[in-house]
C-alpha cells in the first residue's frame, strides 16, 4: 500500500528509512506496506520475530515507538 497523492499521510522512521503511510494504519499495517516482514528477534532463540495473530494476543509483534517501549504494533 503506498499513501495516496494528495492524500494525508504520516511519515515515520524505522531503522534509519524514512517511510509514508495512510493515517489510521497501525504501526505493523505501516511496516508490511513497506516490505518490513520482521522487526525484532526473540530473546531466547534469536528466531525473528513480526506480525503473528494480527489481533493482540500474542508478543511477536512488539516494536518501540519513540519513548514508548514493547507496544503491539498490530493494536
Ligand atoms: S501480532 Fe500478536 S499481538 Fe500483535
């Protein structure tokens, strides 16, 4: 999904990439758009972790968003 022209759109960084999306978007919706499939590792294995139930249920989701530390980003 890429914002459209004209439209509103809320720009953000993530890991140094500067990226647009559609307000509203939650923060995983704004990072699948932009092909971001994974964003943190599990402490115990190091497995790469994302979006998994999409619902908020689970922690596989987790990101920080400015100050604001393991926030879902599906919610
Ligand atoms: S993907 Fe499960 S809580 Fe976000």
């Amino acid at each position: 999904m890429t914002p459209r022209e004209g439209a509103r759109t809320i720009r953000f960084t993530f890991d140094g990439r500067e990226l647009a999306v559609s307000p509203g978007t939650t923060v995983a919706g704004a990072l699948l758009a932009s092909d971001v499939r994974t964003w943190r590792r599990s402490r115990r294995s190091g497995a790469a972790r994302g979006l998994f139930c999409g619902i908020g249920t689970c922690f596989d989701c987790l990101v920080d968003v400015n100050d604001e530390v393991a926030v879902r980003a599906c919610v």
